[in-house]
C-alpha cells in the first residue's frame, strides 16, 4: 500500500527526494469519495510526470455555514486504495489544524472570476478553493496539477492564481467523466435517493439540449438558456443557475457566435449539483 502522509513537512521532505532524483511531479488535489473522475486524473498525472500525489483534505473554508461540510461522504482507506491502483505514489491527507494552524488569517481571494456563478450563490467558495490550492502547491511545488472541467469555475479560478502569482506549475483541466446516462460522477451522488437519481439527470439532458439546438443554428443564449431550463423543470430539478458564459472570462453572453460554456448548478432534494458543457 502507498504511503499516507500528514504534515507538509513530510510532503516536503518526500518532494525533495522527488526532485533530487530529477523526476517530475504532477498533483490530484481531492475532497476524497474518490470516483472515476478523480482517479482520471491520477492516471492523467501518471502519464505527465514520473510521480503523481493526490491531496484528500475536505476543506472547510470552502464550504458555507449552511452547506454540507459535517456529513460530507469520508472513506480515507478506500481513496488511498483506489490513488495507489491507479498509479498514485503518496497521498498527503492532513488534518485541518495541519491546514489551517490557530490564528489562520490569510487567503488567497481571485477577485472577478469569483464573483458570478457558484461564487454568488456560495459566497466565500472560491476564496477557500483558491486558499487550499495555493497550499497545496506551497507544500508539494508540483510541475503539475490536474483538475477536472467538472468544476469550470473553478478551473479558471484556479488557472488565474497561478498566473496572477507567477506560480511555477502548470495546471491541466481535464474532461468531465460521466455515467453511461449522462450523469456526471460526483461524490455527492451518493446523496441521491432513486427518485433524486432520475432527476438529477435533468443536468446533463439540459446540456444535451442546448448544445443540440446550439448545433442547428441557434445563437440567442436566452433562447439556449430557456430550453436548458425547460428540460430541468421537466426533471424536477430547481434551477439555481443556468448560463451562457465565455469559457475565459466567465462573463454572460447575449450571442453566441464563438466558443462558448454552458453552467448548469441546481438542486435535487436537498443536494446541489453543478455541471457544464462546451456549446
Ligand atoms: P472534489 O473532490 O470534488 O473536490 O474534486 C477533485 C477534483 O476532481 C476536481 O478537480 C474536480 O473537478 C475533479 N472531478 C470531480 N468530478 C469529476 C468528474 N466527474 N470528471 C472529471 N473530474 C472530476
């Protein structure tokens, strides 16, 4: 079995073996309920380093008051298991004073991207996203780290810091892995009973939709909004959000006569999804 490390000193000292060996080093940061969208990109990170790492840390500045950090679904032995079958070295999984000792006070805050979208609707998200990422790159100093177009927003988030801050690495987004009916995997579909299961296809069938119409002419992004949010209600699904955004900068569009992304976050029960797709 791989190794589970707590501090970052230990990540530290394992990352200066790494390098000393002249081998690079790519990193998977998780919440842990790993799937076979998280374990895509371990095997992603295998292919563009010698050694990948995965970080399991549910992170609580990330998380509103009224969200759903206390039962958030935890199974640290079978994450370690499924990072080390698909091709992981060392998981770093600290505890959250490791994280955030006493008397934290410091955070990373990517200002415009932040401010629409899931940013909005969790206010403070993307400044405990951000944080926990320039962390996580402070204590392991990856050449690279992968993340998913699961969570669009948070991608770009994430690619503006790293540009921002003159950060040494290179970030890799990677496609959203999906189940054979169009769900995209998430460690909250656990949440879901039969019921919310079927509704919570609405997501993905409102992509479909939009991105069909899309596809036979349609340019008005409030005519692709509306059919998008037809297909959720008709899934029973409550919109929080549904947008034609340019996939840069986030920003609305009216017309979409160049490349353009469709996000999607509503709730199902009492569980909230999130999903996206290129239009
Ligand atoms: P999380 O554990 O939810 O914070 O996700 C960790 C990483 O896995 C993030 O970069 C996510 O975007 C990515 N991820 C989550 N779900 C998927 C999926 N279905 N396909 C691809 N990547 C994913």
């Amino acid at each position: 079995m791989i190794d589970i490390l707590r501090t970052a000193d230990e990540v530290r000292a394992r990352v200066r073996a790494i390098h000393r060996k002249g081998q690079r080093l790519a990193l998977v940061p998780t919440m842990g309920a790993l799937h076979e969208g998280h374990l895509s990109l371990v095997r992603e990170g295998r292919r563009l380093a010698e050694v990948c790492a995965a970080s399991i840390f549910v992170n609580p500045a990330q998380f509103g008051p009224r969200e759903d950090l206390s039962r958030y679904p935890r199974d640290e032995a079978g994450d370690v298991a499924k990072c080390a079958s698909a091709g992981a070295a060392f998981v770093w999984a600290p505890d959250t004073r490791e994280v955030y000792p006493e008397g934290y006070q410091t955070y990373v805050e990517v200002s415009e991207l932040s401010r629409r979208w899931c940013g909005e609707k969790r206010p403070g998200h993307f400044r405990g996203v951000a944080t926990v990422v320039a962390k996580l790159f402070c204590a392991f100093e990856p050449d690279v780290a992968l993340f998913g177009e699961k969570d669009f927003q948070q991608l770009a988030v994430i690619r503006r810091m790293v540009r921002d801050l003159g950060m040494a690495v290179e970030v890799v987004g990677m496609p959203i892995v999906r189940e054979a009916d169009g769900l995209a995997l998430s460690s909250r579909n656990i949440y879901l009973s039969a019921t919310e299961r079927r509704s919570a296809l609405g997501l993905s069938r409102a992509l479909q939709a939009a991105a069909h119409l899309k596809a036979n002419g349609e340019t008005s992004a409030s005519r692709l909004v509306e059919a998008a949010s037809a297909e959720l209600r008709a899934a029973d699904a409550r919109v929080d959000y549904v947008a034609v955004v340019d996939p840069t900068t986030l920003e609305p569009m009216d017309l979409v006569d160049r490349p353009a992304r469709m996000l999607i976050a509503a709730h199902v029960g009492k569980t909230r999804l999130i999903d996206n797709a290129a239009l």
